[in-house]
C-alpha cells in the first residue's frame, strides 16, 4: 500500500495513534484520485495493529465491503448509462447495514472502522441515518468520509468529524515515483495534475495516455479549424456522449491549466480561455442531460473554439 505524498498528514495521523487520541469521524477531503482512500486504508489498518507494507487489504478487497470483522468499506454502485459512466448516489438502506456492522462486538483489535468512499454521495436520508452515529458512537468505533465536495455533506456532519484537507502533490514527489525508463514523463506529469493515482493509472494504461495525447491534438485542430471540421467533430462525438464528455473534460484541463499559467501545450489569449471554460461547463451540463440533442450542443460549442 503504496502512499506517494503527503507525509503531514501520515505523521500527524501517527501522531493520532501514538497518543491515544483518535477521533470517532474523520472527513478526508480533496480531489478525487489524490490518495485519500489509500491514505484511510493505511490508517485503518494501523489502528487495527497491522502492518500497512503488507498489502494486507487491498483496493479490490475494499470493494467488496466488508473487508473483515473489524474493517467495513461502503462506496457508491456504478452505472453506465447509454456510454455515460455513473456513480449512484448511497442510499439510507446501505447505512443501515453499516450501522448492524458497527454495532457488533469488536474483534481481535480494540477498534471498528467504517470508510464510506465518495461520502458526498450519501443521500440526504441516507446522512441524517448517519448522523445517529456521530451524535451517539459505539465506544471503540473509528468512521472515515471520503469527501471530494464538502458542501454536499449535511453542516452537522462536518462539525462532528475531523476534518483533513488533501492537496494535489507536488511533480517533483510525483516524479520521483515515474521509472527511469518511463519515455511519456513530461506527459504523465502534466495529465496526472497532482494526483498519484491518476499517476499510476497511467503509467500503467498506456491507452489513456494514447487517448489524452489524442484529445489534446483534437483541442488544437478545433482551435485552428474551421467551421466544416468542427461540424464534422460534432457529428463524430454525437454519436457516443460519454466519449465526447470524456475528450471536452480533458480539454478543460487543459485550458484551465493555460489560464494557470502553464504554457506549452496550446496558446489560448486568456479572455478567450475563461469564454472558453464557462461554455464547456454549461454545454458539459446539457451533455449529461440524456434528453439534449448531442450533435446540436457541440455543435454550438465548437463554434466558440
């Protein structure tokens, strides 16, 4: 179990165990693939007396649930709905089954932890069920949130964790975890955007750096083209929204990234790169709306480009 950065937070997690001072709720926050959930499952299992270099629990066994007597992870069912990837929201009847879990005896060790992945997307229901929790916790019990988007958690929630901030990690600590024979560094450095397990992702999936490498040279055909090509990539995408969501979310990293400061990669006048960055926003927002009429959306999108 590999944790490739923040080491403040490691330590003053440590910290946290060595002297006896564990909060019941914990809220990790921050971009998703940042290493939040690693950084839980390590945690997680030095409060249960193991070692973490092990691999004893591992991301596929987390997705099963119940990892084991003492270790629960509950995350959201995905979906794909015509191409469009989904994460559906947590529902009330899967706290329920998480509080039963909670509420058996401790095992071996002298804590039981919850780890609720994608915790923002805990219904409403499914956040007052678990509120019980916070207000009147089992002695012993450890609950982590996984959180990319705090504002969508109850404010009483909030008040009852701790609360840790991850920030993307610098490329120079990024960096040190590209092999040497790695010929894609600089790409991989700028599409990983801080975040470790997009790093690894791809590193591993030469396909995705392939399709983002693709993406980017579509952004600067778009860009220089003219009114025929762009129509013409509107027809292509139309035809399969979840790959056309795919390629214009990668294409607002990239501008965005420009706005940031990174030069390089296109050369967009900043006015035109904030234009740029509110009508993909709202043309990503009509996309997701199954009922939109794709080729017309990009179509008028494009235009701007």
């Amino acid at each position: 179990m590999k944790i490739i950065g923040h080491e403040k937070i490691i330590k003053l997690l440590e910290k946290c165990i060595k002297k006896d001072r564990v909060s019941q709720a914990y809220i990790f926050s921050g971009l998703e693939s940042v290493g939040k959930f690693t950084v839980a499952l390590n945690f997680a299992e030095r409060l249960l007396g193991r070692d973490p270099s092990t691999d004893s629990t591992s991301s596929s066994q987390a997705s099963l649930g119940r990892v084991d007597s003492d270790l629960t992870i509950l995350e959201p069912e995905i979906e794909i709905v015509k191409g469009i990837t989904k994460k559906r929201d947590i529902k009330i009847e899967k706290i329920r089954e998480l509080q039963h879990e909670l509420g058996l005896s401790i095992g071996k060790g002298k804590y039981k932890i919850a780890i609720i992945n994608d915790a923002d997307r805990l219904n409403r229901s499914a956040q007052n069920a678990l509120l019980k929790n916070l207000e009147e916790p089992h002695a012993g019990t450890v609950i982590i949130l996984i959180v990319q988007n705090e504002k969508k958690m109850l404010p009483t929630i909030i008040s009852r964790c701790q609360k840790i901030r991850f920030n993307p990690v610098s490329e120079a600590e990024l960096g040190k975890n590209i092999p040497a024979s790695e010929k894609n560094r600089n790409e991989i450095l700028f599409w990983s955007l801080g975040r470790p397990g997009l790093m690894l992702e791809l590193i591993k999936n030469k396909e995705e750096l392939a399709d983002r490498k693709e993406s980017l040279q579509e952004l600067k055909n778009l860009l220089g083209g003219n009114v025929s090509e762009k129509f013409s990539l509107a027809e292509r995408l139309s035809k399969d929204s979840g790959l056309a969501i795919k390629k214009i979310n990668l294409w607002l990293i990239v501008i965005r990234e420009t706005l940031l400061g990174k030069k390089g990669l296109v050369d967009i006048p900043r006015e035109k790169s904030l234009i740029l960055s509110e009508k993909i926003d709202s043309s990503l927002e009509l996309l997701k709306d199954t009922n939109s009429n794709a080729r017309l959306v990009l179509e008028n999108l494009f235009l701007n480009f």
